[in-house]
C-alpha cells in the first residue's frame, strides 16, 4: 500500500480503545455476564433459552425479558465481532483454508473502506487480495473484485486498468457460470437419483445429456469445481445403470486430474475415492487398488472427522468383500472407541450398528471369536438392534434388507430358528413385496435359499435344482450399487451361504 493510500486508511480507522470493540476475551471481561453466558453454552451447562434465562437471572426470569435479550444479544455481537480475528494458524487450516479466510475478511474489509470513501486504500486491498483469489482459484471472489476494481477505476477515469480489470472480470464471470451450471446439472441429478433408487435408464439418460454438455467445456472453464461435478456427473451417469467399470474409469480419470491440481480440496479428492473404493468392492477386485485409495484418503483426512468414520466404514466393508474379517473387526473397534463415535446419527450410525451385527453372525460362523467379539461390539440382540436402527429402516428395498436377513441367517445358523418369531410364509411374502424387482434380484434369490435351508429340504432334490437355480442367479448378477454408497450386501451372499453349508 503506497502511502497515500496509507494516510488515507489512518483518517478513516480512528484509535479505539480495545474495550470498546465488543470482542471475547477483551481485557478486564473476565467476570462479565457475556463471558459467563458464553462459558455456559461452551460447557454446556445450559441447553436452551428457558436454562440459559434461569441461570444467569434467576429461577424466575423468563427467556423472553428485555434483560436475557440483550444479554443474548450482546454475546451474538461479539461472537460475529470475534469471528473476523479466528486465529487460521491452528492444523486444522491449510493453507488454502487460510487463503479462504483471509481473502474474505479482506474483501469486507474493503467494501468497509469503500461506503467510508477511501477509496485509494480499498483499492490497494483489493488489487492485492486479486493474486490471492486468482492462485487459490477463488472463482465467485475474483469475479467480484475484479468487478468492484473495473467499478472504481471506471470513476477515476483509468482507461487502461479499466479494460485490464473488465477483461478479468468478463473471464471470471464465464467460470462462474459454468461452474454454477455444473453444480445445478449435478445437484438435480442427485435429487433424481436418490429418490429413483434403483438402476434406472432414465436416469442414465439425464445424466449423459448433462456430462456430453460439459465435458467439452472443461478446458475452457479449468477450475477444480468444474472438474469435479463434471466427473461426479460422469460417475452417476454409469452407476445409474450399474456400470462399475466404466464408473471406475470416470473415478480414475478425475483423480488423475485432480491430484495435479494445486487447489484441489480435501472433500473433492476423498469423495471421488470413496466412489472408486465403492466400484472396486462391487467389482470384487482385491489387488491392492482399494487399499492404496484408503491409505491416500487417511494421509489428507482429520482422525476424527465425518469422513474418518465413512473412510473406516467403507473400508470394513471391503475387508468384509476382500474375506479378511479379523481386519474388519479391527476397524470396528478402532472406529466404534474414537471419542466422536458417540456424536455419530442417522444412517452413519445406522450403518455401524448393522456391521456389529454382522459381526457376530461371523462369529456364529466360526470365523471371528465370539468372546472377542461381543467384547468389542457388545452382546447381540437383534430386537434391540431393531429398534435402535431408526433410518436405514424405513429404506424398504435398501439398506433395510441386511436388517431383515440379519436375524433369519443367524437364527438358522444358531438352529433357532423354529423357536424365533420368524416363518417361511412372511419372508415369502416380504420378497414378493420388495424384492420382486430388477434391483434386488439377487436378494430375492438368496432368500429363496434361506426359505428353503429353513424348510430343511435344501438336500433334497427338488430343493437342490433351485437351490442351484438361485446360485446361477448370484453368479449371474452383479450387486447393485446404484442410489446407495455401496451395495445392501454386509458380506457377499456366495460367501453367507458356502459358510453356512
């Protein structure tokens, strides 16, 4: 900043004394209500309003008094206050974390300057906050500051940076709206193809129109947004109809490109592996692919973080593919001990519970230890299991359907099963209610052969044809992956059934 622009920013910020800058954490602060309101939320001593209110005022105080709301008020202030003064050199920022940061405070900052007329020193910041957003590919914040700096220096009368900036903004406006039409392309698809679980030519066809649209474009728009929902378009395109290989291509090809590119994010890298680790489990392919894309995801990923348990849950499941089940108990217990494993909800913890028990029936099956096992997962109880399970169950021709063979495949491998509440005639009737379809054919098929290992006629020879029947059909069918993370199978039928017989 020339010193011009320096003098201008000295008369425009006046000196205020720290204290009246509402801030946490100001001098002399320590005792006030604000830092004792904020101590009780961070230690969650309070819960809500009514708690809050009671504490800080009395037992009678109502959350609705003009006390308690200004109070509240105050704090809201200076958290938003204290939120332009986050310390960014903390490890969990990198460096284009910071550079996100800092450019947006900047950028603030400068629209401040600019409604207090200093304008030479907005400017100034401005012209330098430009390299930053350009680097770290900023694209929505470069277009904005090269249209605020096209802006002033049309008022100054500056001919050549008028153009100069005009030009930038013009380039980063077209990037803007192309990837603003790949991320609108591949957030509709995803609303299709989530409620459309099943493999589906409809969908597939949305979504080749949408990739053939973009994929020519890429060297054009260049930024790593584009490539990315582009490639994740690309992914769907071919999952939709349970092409894996071709899904694996697509999966190959933009971690190829991405990991070439500086600005890259985390979330980009570890979200297009996951799709590669889900094709290679579905592909039944164990030759190291799976583990090199875990060990990447690990050495860019927070312990602890969502994406460490899915990471985890998505490699448990390839151990469970792969046959290696000591590994995948080990992976259970790793993930299940973690201090955040508590905060997980919904179909996440939905899903590590249907691995516990999944593992005991490994157990059950002589191939994990069953002391070691109930020691690291707890006992099995499946009503409880049940009941805990709220999400996955309400998916009927999902995710649901491990939950639904969970207690008929262990109750007939106990030799309980006359004794459970569980009958040949209802599992009949469940298939031909949810299973009957192009994507739970072998579903359908595997519980043709538990029915019939429960009539006890499976040695027979009339239940041996079929039996055969619905074998060719396993050996046939490839395990849907479309519309979930990865296919309803815990562990592969073939594998369920050559261990029980």
């Amino acid at each position: 900043m020339d010193f011009d622009a320096l003098k201008d920013l000295v008369k425009t910020i006046t000196r205020n004394k720290v204290k009246q800058i509402e801030v946490l954490g100001n001098p002399g602060e320590e005792g006030s209500m604000v830092e004792a309101l904020y101590d009780a939320i961070a230690k969650d001593k309070v819960g809500s309003d009514e708690e809050a209110a009671r504490l800080m005022y009395g037992k009678n105080e109502s959350p609705k008094s003009q006390a308690y709301l200004r109070l509240k008020g105050r704090l809201e202030r200076n958290l938003i206050n204290t939120a332009f003064f986050v310390d960014v050199n903390q490890p969990m920022f990198n460096e284009r974390t910071k550079a996100y940061y800092n450019c947006y405070r900047d950028f603030a900052a400068a629209n401040i300057l600019f409604v207090r007329e200093a304008t030479r020193p907005g400017i100034d910041i401005l012209e330098h906050l430009l390299e930053q957003t350009i680097k770290y590919e900023f694209t929505e914040l470069t277009a904005e500051v090269a249209s605020r700096l096209r802006r002033e220096y049309s008022r100054v009368g500056s001919v050549a940076l008028h153009e100069r900036y005009a030009k930038i903004h013009r380039e980063y406006e077209e990037k803007r709206r192309l990837e603003m039409q790949a991320l609108e392309y591949f957030e509709n698809l995803i609303n299709y193809y989530i409620v459309r679980r099943s493999p589906n030519e409809e969908t597939h066809q949305l979504a080749s129109t949408y990739y053939d649209e973009l994929q020519p474009l890429s060297s054009k728009a260049d930024t790593c947004q584009y490539h990315f929902h582009t490639a994740q378009i690309g992914i769907i395109k071919y999952l939709s109809v349970n092409d894996c290989t071709k899904a694996l291509a697509i999966c190959d090809e933009a971690l190829a490109l991405l990991r070439k590119l500086p600005n890259a994010g985390r979330g980009m890298l570890i979200g297009t592996s996951f799709q590669k680790i889900a094709c290679l489990i579905q592909l039944r392919v164990f030759d190291g692919q799976a583990e090199e894309a875990i060990s990447f995801c690990h050495s860019i990923n927070e312990e602890g973080a969502f994406n460490w348990f899915r990471l985890n849950e998505l490699h448990l499941h390839y151990c469970l593919f792969a046959r290696k089940y000591e590994e995948a108990l080990a992976l259970f217990e790793k993930a299940s001990r973690h201090p955040k494993f508590e905060f997980l909800s919904g179909a996440v913890r939905d899903n590590w519970q249907l691995y516990g028990g999944y593992l005991h029936l490994l157990a059950a099956l002589g191939k994990l230890s069953a002391p070691k096992v109930e020691q690291i997962v707890g006992a099995f109880k499946y009503s409880k299991l049940s009941n805990e399970i709220a999400v996955l169950d309400k998916d009927k021709q999902g995710m649901n359907i491990p939950l639904v063979l969970l207690p008929v495949i262990y109750s007939l491998v106990k030799g309980t099963f006359d004794s459970a509440d569980i009958s040949p005639e209802s599992l009949e009737k469940y298939r031909k209610r949810y299973l009957d379809n192009d994507m739970n054919r072998r579903s359908a098929a595997f519980l043709n052969m538990l029915i019939a290992f429960a009539k006890r006629d499976y040695q027979s020879a009339s239940a041996d044809k079929k039996i055969k029947k619905e074998l060719e059909v396993l050996e046939r069918e490839q395990p849907q992956v479309a519309g979930q993370t990865f296919a309803v199978e815990i562990i592969p039928y073939e594998d369920i059934w050559n261990m029980m017989t």
